[in-house]
C-alpha cells in the first residue's frame, strides 16, 4: 500500500473542514439569531431524547434531510422563526414560543 500524495490529503482535509461542524452563537448576535438559535437547540435535543437519526427526523417532518442537518448544525441564516417554529410544533404540539423583554433601566 502506498502513502497518499500530499495534493490528495489537503484535499481530504479542507473537505473535512467545510461544512462539518456546528455553528456557534456570535457574542454580538442579534434577537432573531439568539430565537433561531434556540428552536435550533430543540431539535437536537429532540433528536438526542428520541435516539433518532436525521434520515428519520426528516421524514417525519417531511422535509429534505439536508435542512435537518442544516438545523442541527445550527445554520440559522437558511430559516425564518416561523419556519423553524413550525417544524418544531410538528413535534411538539404544545410548544409555545413565548418571548420577554429584558428589564431595561
């Protein structure tokens, strides 16, 4: 067996570091970010408590499994609340998204 060449372990790499990892909530992020962000963590805390995979998730809701990931990756700019919210009702029927406004001096 021979070693691989250096062009085709870069290649192997970057493809690793694309867009395989989860995204984090900025510091600076706004109130929109911060809600999508959060439906986003349901979904993966549903996934966890129900030992489901994506593949199931996605048929379950009757979506393309890629939006699956791209929620559970947190990829929040590709969803609207009421999207996210939506799917999420899907789940949980009794869901309720209640905002609050932070006390303000």
């Amino acid at each position: 067996m021979k070693f691989p060449k250096n062009k085709d372990i870069h290649s192997f790499l970057n493809s690793l570091c694309e867009d395989d990892f989860s995204n984090s909530l900025k510091a600076n992020a706004t109130h929109v970010e911060r809600v999508k962000y959060e439906l986003c963590k349901r979904f993966v805390i549903y996934l966890r408590d129900e030992n489901m995979t994506q593949s199931t998730l996605a048929k379950k809701l009757d979506i393309d499994r890629s939006r699956i990931n791209w929620i559970v990756k947190y990829r929040i700019e590709h969803f609207t609340i009421d999207k996210l919210y939506y799917l999420y009702n899907k789940l949980d029927p009794d869901f309720e998204l209640i905002l609050s406004r932070p006390y303000k001096k």
